[in-house]
C-alpha cells in the first residue's frame, strides 16, 4: 500500500468519527464541515440536503428533539458507534466506504443502519461528497424515527 492510501484512509477515519462527535454534541456547522462544500447527505425516504447548510438544516430537527431535557431536566444522551468501516473502493481520485451505525440514548439502542460514503481529496484532506443513510430498523420508543 502506498502512503497516500495510508493517509487517506486515516483522514477518512477521522471524518466518520468527526462527524458522529460533533452530531452528538449537536454542533452540526462542524458535522457539516466534514463534507464538501457542495456534498450531499441523503436519507432514505427523504429529499437530499446538498450542501453544508442544507445538511445542517436537515439536522436541526434531530438535534432539538435531542436536545429536549427528559423528565428529569438533564439534556437526553446521544452517541453513534461506527463499526466495520469497509474501503470498498480506493483510487487516488475518490474513495468509497461502507459502515454500519448504531445511535444510542440513555434509554438504550435508539436506531441502527448503514453509511455508503463517497470521499474526495480536497484541498490536502479528504472529505465526503456524497453519504448515503440507510435506517435499518429502531426502537418503538426511538427519539430518532428513521
């Protein structure tokens, strides 16, 4: 494997987790910063946002009903686990990946699915163009409803 793979795939690494930690934060302009300027998220079942303000603006509903207190007034828990990043194709020019993800709040496992990324090199990091979300199933009582 050649370096630029080897730092590909570790600025890669670092995109997928950087965009969980600032989404579970609900710091979506950073979430949004992963992306290129004109990427595009895309959640099954709904219009895409494309672009980094459309996207935070698809977020924010997600992140006020996470953000609302629970029954004891503490702001609700919400972490994404990322497991089993697959590079399924590589080239110097873009980057596919496939993951799985599980979202879970203090009520336990929330909901769960699937990211199909596409990444690019841009200005010496790379970045995601394109995600596809897929939802696979969630919990009845998810605050999240795929």
């Amino acid at each position: 494997m050649e370096m630029w793979e080897l730092s590909a795939r570790e600025q890669i690494r670092d995109s997928i987790a950087a965009y969980t930690h600032a989404g579970d934060r609900g710091r979506l302009a950073d979430l949004a910063a992963v992306f290129t300027e004109d990427g595009v998220l895309h959640v099954k079942g709904r219009e895409p946002a494309e672009g980094r303000e459309a996207i935070v603006r698809m977020l924010s509903g997600a992140v006020a009903r996470g953000a609302r207190p629970d029954a004891d007034g503490r702001t609700k828990l919400v972490r994404h686990f990322i497991a089993n990043v697959a590079f399924e194709e590589v080239s110097p020019a873009e980057i596919r990946t496939a993951a799985y993800f599980l979202v879970v709040t203090a009520e336990g496992p929330d909901h769960w699915g699937r990211y199909r990324d596409r990444h690019v090199p841009v200005d010496g990091r790379w970045r995601i163009v394109h995600r596809y979300v897929r939802v696979d199933a969630s919990s009845p009582t998810s605050t999240f409803p795929g």
